[in-house]
C-alpha cells in the first residue's frame, strides 16, 4: 500500500512539472508579423499557434507562441509590443 503512494505521488509531480513546463514557451524574436500560419489546421487550445514575424535584419522567424498571443497579434503589428494590449 506505500509503495502505490509513492508511485502515485511520484506520477502526481511529474505531471505537475510537465504542466509548468508546457505553459512557458520561449520568447520569439522582435520583429513585424507578417503572418499568422496554421501548422495544423485548425489550431485549437490544444493544437499550436504561430507568428512569423520579419527581424529588422530582413529574416523572417516563425515561432510558436500561447492562443492569446496568436489572438492579439496581427499582421502588420510589431512583436511582442502587440501581446501587451
């Protein structure tokens, strides 16, 4: 009976942990978005959301960014001062 505690707490954390991790997806570069693409149509909560944006070096980056961030940019709108509003 202990022994199933602690692999059920020890799945309980891992899980917390996988959560926290998922939730923090890393910044993508400043820039101008010039498009909104669907990697896997359509995009869902649980599906990703991405931006491409063009640096002021000229490349164009694609990043994944959360939902409301995807909502709240649009093309032609300068990232990340956009996900502020």
């Amino acid at each position: 009976m202990n022994a199933r505690r602690i692999t059920v707490g020890l799945s309980t954390a891992a899980l917390a942990l996988g959560l926290l991790t998922g939730c923090s997806l890393p910044e993508g570069p400043a820039g101008v978005v010039v498009a909104k693409p669907y990697r896997t149509f359509p995009a869902s909560k649980a599906r990703p959301y991405f931006l491409t944006v063009r640096t002021p070096d000229g490349e164009q980056k694609s990043f994944q960014v959360h939902v409301k961030n995807y909502r709240r940019c649009d093309v032609n709108e300068n990232y990340p001062a956009c996900t502020r509003t």
